[in-house]
C-alpha cells in the first residue's frame, strides 16, 4: 500500500523551511540580481521601492497566496489545476505551461555565462591564460557572446546541471539542493556588499538606488513607474504561471499557507535590495554608469573587477558565483513547474509518474532552444530578428513574461473561487488572518494592476509610448 502511494506521488517538501528555501530559490534570481537595483535607480529610487512594496503587499502576496493554495488543494501542477476548476480554464493552464518553457531558453544560456564568467575570474586568480586578464570588458563579452560553439556548451551545462536536480525530486533533489545553495548564496552576498559599500565614492551608488526623485512621477509618470514595479514584481515573485501552483501542490497539508505567503516576498524583496547594495556602490565608485541588461551584469560589473586590483577576481567569482546560484535555484522551479505537468499527464492515463524520464525528456527540449537562443549571442551574430526587438532573448522574453505572466495571474485572480483559497488556508484549524484583505485585494486591485502592468509591458516592449 505504502509502495503503491509512494509510486503514485510526485514528491513531497519535508519540511517548512525546505520549502520556504525551494520557494525563496526560485523568486531569488537574475531578476533580482539585475532588474531590480537598475529599475528601483531609474524609476524614482526609495519613491520607486514604496510603490513596489505596496504592490507586493496588495497584488504580490494575494496572487502568490491564490496560487499556493490551488497547487495543494488539488494536488496538480499548472494544467490539472486549471482543468481541475473546469475544463473550459484548461488553456489558462497551458499558458502557465508554456511561459516556464520559454523562460528557460534563456535563463539557461545567461546561467551558461555566470558560469563562463566564474571561471574566468578564478582564472584570473591564478594567472591562467583562460581568464579575462585585464582585457576591455566589452571586447571579452563580445568575443564570448559571438563564440557560438563556447555559448551553447555553457548553456548546456547549465541545462544538465537543472535537470540533474529536478531528477532528484522534491525533497531529495530541489529541497535539499536549495536548502544549502541558499544560505550559501546569502553569505556571498554579503561579502560583496561589505566590499562594494566600502569602496571610495561608493556612496554615489546608495544615493543613485535610495534618493526620492519625484520628477519620475510627474505627469503620467506614474503609470510608467507603476507598470515596471509591477511587472518586476511579478517576475521576481515567479507569479502568473507554473511554479508556485507546482510547488503548493508539495506542501504538506498542516503547514500554514498565510505565513509562507508573506514570507517569500518579504524575503525576496529583501534579497533584491541586498543585490543592489552588492553592485551599485561598487559600478559608481569605478566611475560608471549602471547599464540596462545583460550588459550591466557582464561588461559593468566585469570592469569593477579588473579595476579593483589583485582581489578584484575573488569578488568576482563570488559575484559570478553567486548569480549562477541565483539562477540555477529559479531554473530548477521553471523546470519543475513543466514535469509536474507531464507527471499529471502520465498520472491521468494511469501510469506511473515517471520523474526522471520527464525530467530529462523536457531538458533535452530545453538544450535545444538554449542553444539556439545562444547562438543568437544576444544579436551579435546577425541573424533576423523579430517583433522589432533587437535579441531572440527580447523576442521570447516579450511573449513570456511580457503577455503570458500577467495574462495568466490576471485569470488566477478572476476564476479562482475565494472559497477555494479560504477553505485551503484555514485547514487543521489555523486562522486566515488577512481574509477581509485578501478578498478585497484579489477582486478589486490584483486584475485593474494587472491589465495596467500588461499594457505597460507592451509599451516598453514596443516603445509604443502609451504613457508618456
Ligand atoms: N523569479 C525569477 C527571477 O527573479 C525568475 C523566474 C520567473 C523564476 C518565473 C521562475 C518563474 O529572476
């Protein structure tokens, strides 16, 4: 009997924290580590940091709130959930399925670059000839970017190494992987921060990320400023598709919903802010200009590392090291989000849930879009692009995270019974404490927010200038 549950049984997290960590993991990424300081500076500073934090607080938390108790209520990943609620909610599922597969092919080819960059750095430690030895940052990007063959094996390793973990399962793979890359990736950060915050004329960087600047709110500013801290928001929260209903569906039933909800995003929030704190101080002190993208991770903070002397490749590779762990934990919950649902599948004509085949089935599927979008070197090497975007990162990035993320939290607001989430979150007896806030919210706020942060993810993709 136990055999047979077992068998039938995509996994379970063991314990709170483990699943805290998983969850942590996966909000905690390249979003975080870039996105967020960059936005947070060109959008108003600390007014920029009010505004997401009461988005985190109205749409985050309510959103992510819905999306946990639907994974563990019916025990489905993204579709079966959907398709539980009705089949005619199906194609809202497939949605949530896609995003995660699109997303992939590029998280997976930037992971490949931390890793390149890593080891370049240790290179540089010991003098190798394999490191960036002091060479133009932009050149050595460049040169690594249009390497079609170097990109794509650095993706692939990449790739291998989140299939690696998912094949572990829950508990043994993604709970206790995190469990330990976490922590890990926390200690990094804050030797990097204790070096960046102490550089000569570091406090330019604070100044750049903390000062009020109101003049980004004037006129319709506002609409701008709010649509890009709500699409970071829900970016950085792995909200609107796949991830948080997979990994509610493998919270035990006793444990509190209310309290994890709140939890991710005040840590997640935190951790962005700590990123900045890592980078800005440091990109300022050398005398630049914090970039947009790719660019400012790569070429940016490269050039902070060759100029801070012979300890320039330790931060270096801890910066380098530390991103890829960023990324690697949110890669496996993408990865994950997608084999819950071919385990569903296999479950729902009767078979086995076959963890290790889907695993490793959807990352073969991966290693093949990583590669292409790697060979695209971030339009380095001339092929067509498309939707008036200038990379094929753009391209998929516009349709996952610019249409199918807030599409999806949008229909997660609107067809989710409050019933649902209620009867979930007050199981074994806890309270559902923020019940009269959390029906308020997930009605009234969470779908205006969300058609707003859509049209401002439009916007800024298409330069329609809708706001301005
Ligand atoms: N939250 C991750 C980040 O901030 C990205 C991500 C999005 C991960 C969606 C999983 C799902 O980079």
């Amino acid at each position: 009997m136990e055999k047979k549950q077992q068998e039938n049984h995509k996994g379970q997290f063991g314990s709170n924290i483990g699943f805290l960590m998983a969850a942590v993991g996966s909000a905690v990424g390249l979003g975080n580590l870039w996105g967020f300081p960059y936005k947070m500076g060109a959008n108003g500073g600390f007014a920029f940091l009010v505004l997401y934090l009461i988005l985190v607080v109205l749409v985050g938390y309510v959103i992510l709130m819905t999306e946990l108790a639907l994974g563990r209520r019916t025990g489905k990943g993204v579709v079966g959930a959907y398709e539980t609620l009705s089949k005619k909610y199906a194609f809202i599922g497939w949605m949530g399925a896609i995003a995660p597969w699109m997303i992939l092919s590029f998280y997976s080819m930037l992971g490949g670059y931390c890793i390149k960059y890593a080891i370049a750095n240790l290179g540089d430690l010991f003098g190798a000839g394999w490191g960036v030895n002091g060479q133009d940052s932009g050149a050595f990007f460049g040169e690594f970017t249009s390497d079609m063959l170097q990109t794509v094996i650095f993706s692939l390793i990449f790739v291998i190494l989140t299939v690696l973990v998912v094949r572990g399962g829950v508990s043994g793979g993604i709970e206790k992987f995190t469990s330990i890359a976490m922590p890990a990736l926390f200690v990094m950060l804050v030797i990097v921060i204790i070096r960046s915050v102490t550089l000569p004329g570091a406090s330019a960087g604070i100044e750049f990320m903390f000062k009020p600047d109101w003049s980004a709110f004037e006129g319709t500013g506002w609409i701008t400023v709010l649509s890009v801290a709500g699409g970071q928001m829900f970016f950085s929260l792995s909200l609107g598709m796949a991830i948080m209903i997979a990994y509610g569906s493998y919270i035990p039933k006793e444990q509190s919903l209310e309290r994890s909800a709140l939890v991710i995003p005040f840590a997640d929030t935190i951790i962005a802010i700590m990123a900045g704190l890592a980078t800005m101080p440091a990109i300022f002190a050398s005398g630049l200009e914090p970039g947009q993208g790719p660019g400012l991770l790569f070429i940016t903070l490269q050039t902070v590392f060759n100029s801070m002397g012979k300890f320039g490749p330790i931060f270096g590779f801890l910066m380098y090291g530390l991103v890829f762990i960023a990324a690697i934990t949110s890669s496996i919950s993408l990865l994950e989000g997608i084999t819950a649902v071919a385990m569903d599948k296999a479950i729902e004509k009767g078979k086995k849930p076959n963890r290790k085949k889907y695993a490793t089935m959807l990352g073969i599927s991966i290693a093949i879009t990583a590669s292409l979008v790697s060979i695209d070197g971030l339009g380095a090497n001339g092929f067509p692009q498309f939707f008036g975007q200038s990379t094929w990162l753009d391209s998929i990035d516009l349709i996952s995270e610019g249409i199918l993320m807030p599409l999806g939290a949008c229909y997660c607001a609107i067809v989710i019974p409050t019933a649902w989430v209620d009867e979930e979150v007050t199981l074994n007896g806890n309270k559902f404490r923020t019940k009269r806030f959390y029906d308020f919210c997930i009605k009234f706020v969470a779908p205006v927010m969300m058609v707003i942060i859509l049209l401002g993810q439009l916007d800024s993709f298409f330069g329609l200038g809708m706001f301005s």
